[in-house]
C-alpha cells in the first residue's frame, strides 16, 4: 500500500506540470489578443487600468486578488499534503520508505516552484519591455498616473 502512494504522489508531479504549462500556453494566448490571461476578458472592458504579473501572465486587479487570495490556501495544502503522505509511510509497512521523500526534498520543490515563477514574471516583464504586448506602450514609455 506505501508503495501505491508514493507512485501516486510522483505521478501527480507530470500532471499538475502538465496542466501548468497548458495553463501557461492559454495565458498567452489571451495576453496576446489584449486580454487578461486568467479570466480572459478585454483589458478595454476592465475598469482598473492596472495590471499584474502572477506566473508569468499578465492579469487583471480581480483575479491578482483571488490569486493572492488563494496563495495562503495552496501553501497550507501543500504543507497538509506533505504531513499526510510522511505519516501515511511512515504508518505503512516500511517506514524506511520515507528516507526517499525528506522534507528536504519538499522545501526544495517549493523553492524551485517559487523561482520558476519568478522567473516566468522576470521573462514577462521583459517581452513587455521589448514592445512584445502591442496593446501595452513599451516601459521606458509609460507615464506615470495621474
């Protein structure tokens, strides 16, 4: 049984990169055609003029704010997840098991998932710098608000 975990718990890795990425490809897409990447609607239909980067995708003021919203969530689910799964190997047949999985392994896989999303909101930023967003004067153009 401890091993049917652990193979569940790495097969879900692919599968929320997977859905990352599509998420990603989606964003950019609607980045593209002036929209916000999460909810999709026309930045001319948007009411707050600002703009936020969260993973990389340019998004409206509403959804930054259920992103931060649900930051908190994710982390504490993260962290719910982890205790279950050391406690679910270690409650199995085989606590040795759980040498493969130290937390170690946790906190770098949360430092390495922070890091690619700042890095994914540097690279935005710098496609907007360049002129890639026609819908968005380049930065060294902007104005500041009035």
């Amino acid at each position: 049984m401890t091993t049917s975990l652990i193979v569940a718990g790495y097969s879900a890795v692919p599968a929320a990169v997977g859905s990352w990425l599509l998420a990603r490809l989606r964003s950019r897409r609607r980045n593209a055609a002036a929209k916000c990447g999460s909810c999709g609607k026309e930045w001319s239909e948007i009411e707050s003029p600002e703009r936020f980067f969260v993973h990389g995708r340019l998004v409206c003021e509403d959804c930054a704010t259920r992103a931060k919203g649900r930051l908190g969530w994710q982390f504490g689910l993260l962290g719910v997840a982890s205790v279950l799964s050391s406690v679910a190997v270690l409650l199995g047949e085989d606590p040795a098991i759980l040498a493969l999985v130290p937390p170690a392994v946790v906190g770098t896989f949360a430092v390495g998932t922070i890091s690619v999303m700042k890095l994914a909101n540097r690279r935005a930023q710098a496609q907007i710098a360049m002129g890639s967003y026609p819908f968005l004067p380049p930065a060294n153009d902007r104005r500041p608000a009035q």
